[in-house]
C-alpha cells in the first residue's frame, strides 16, 4: 500500500493541490509498518492533474487537510481512496495513526 500526504514545511499541508512536496509511504497494513519514504515535487498545479499523476507513482490512499469535492470525484476514479481533515502533523505519525486506526479525521479546510 502507498500513501501519499501533501507536505507544507515538513508536515500535512492544509491546501492539498498546493503542496510544496509529496510525501510518498509504502506501508505494510498487516505489520501496521512504513517500508520506505520518499518525498517528491509534483507537476506544476493545473487542476485535475494530481490525481493521474499519483496514480502513476503507485498511491492507493491520500491523506489530506482538504480537498474539494471534484478532487474527491477524480481520485475515486483512478481508485485512491481519500482521507480528509487530518491534522498538521508529520507523514509517519499520519501514516501510523491510519494503519492503527487512530487517525482523528477533522473538518475539511477546503470549500471548494
């Protein structure tokens, strides 16, 4: 399984279609472990574009502050599946707060 969480400063950017980076974690749901992470740029912003673009690099889940409800639509599409309203907080404990169960998910910061 492959996480993506949209990075701002090290941790979960608020605004996921302008993130400075992406932070990709292959995760073992089963040992509830993160195997590897590797942060990467994304394409410059046009909309629509992410949600492609993160399905190629392998993502099944992303991890988000907030996302409007299109973005929502066209990840369902390409079969990722969307977590909304987590918290500013670093991609590993995001990672392993999800794999335990224990991501607190929040409002969504994003109203459009």
């Amino acid at each position: 399984m492959k996480i993506a969480i949209p990075l701002a400063a090290g941790r979960l950017s608020m605004h996921f279609g302008h993130c400075e980076q992406f932070a990709l974690l292959d995760v073992d749901p089963e040992k509830k472990s993160i195997l590897n992470r590797a942060d990467v740029t994304p394409p410059p912003h046009q909309p629509g574009l992410l949600p492609p673009w993160l399905a190629e690099q392998g993502v099944t889940l992303v991890i988000a502050g907030g996302m409007g409800q299109r973005a929502q639509d066209l990840f369902a599409r390409q079969g990722i599946k969307v977590v909304i309203g987590a918290p500013a907080e670093s991609p590993e404990k995001l990672a392993a707060d999800f794999l335990s169960g224990n991501l607190k998910e929040g409002e969504n910061v994003c109203d459009h």
